[in-house]
C-alpha cells in the first residue's frame, strides 16, 4: 500500500504519536534517545557505545548520557566486552522491545487512520 503523505499530514501524525506515548504513560525521551534506542533496536547488534557514538555522529559521553536515562528505564542494559574490556556491549531488553513495538503500533495506526481520510 502506497501513501502520499503530505508535509502537514506528517507533521501531524508525529504530533498524534507523539501525544500518544505522553497518554500512555510512555517514557519521556529525547529526539537523540529515541535515534539511539531505534538504533539498538534497528540494527543488528553488537552495539557498543563507540559504535553508536560513530553511527550516530555524536560524542561517546552524549551516548553514555542517553544510556544511563534509557538504563534507568529498562530499555536497555550495558555489559564489558569479555574480549575487550575497554568496549561496553548494550544489550537490548524486553521492556526496550515492548516500548519499541508500543511506538511502531502508534506509527502504524496513525498511517491507518490518515488512509481512511
């Protein structure tokens, strides 16, 4: 199914999305946290904060700083590399799917209800 979607439709789907997950009670976070958790959740793993911090054009402080909110919430957690002690591997949890799969059924019933007119 194609769908035209005007710049204001999509403005306004992100805001009825958005409004959704504040409804919900859904984690309050960041543009830059939800690039990073979509990333973990995206992309094959391993992630490691180095890779992230590449991926995503930032500092590896800034994905250190995202991480600890996101780990406080259970989206994710962070383990040593046992190869390389110096690498810190984030691991995906089921909560972090849960929340990720919440935001894709937003999206796709959002998309749904722009189809319908």
């Amino acid at each position: 199914m194609a769908l035209e979607m005007k710049p204001g439709q999509a403005l306004f789907m992100w805001r009825d999305v958005n409004l959704a997950q504040v409804r919900a009670g859904a984690p309050d976070l960041s543009s830059r946290q939800y690039a990073i958790l979509m990333t973990i959740y995206l992309d094959l793993p391993p992630h490691t904060v180095r890779g992230l911090a590449e991926k995503l054009n930032v500092t590896k402080p800034v994905i250190t700083r995202a991480l600890d909110t996101m780990g406080k919430l259970g989206l994710v957690t962070r383990e040593r590399d046992p190869l390389d002690r110096r690498n810190v591997i984030i691991k995906r949890t089921v909560a972090g799917a849960q929340a990720v799969d919440h935001l894709a059924g937003l999206i796709v019933a959002n998309l749904r209800e722009l189809a319908r007119g």
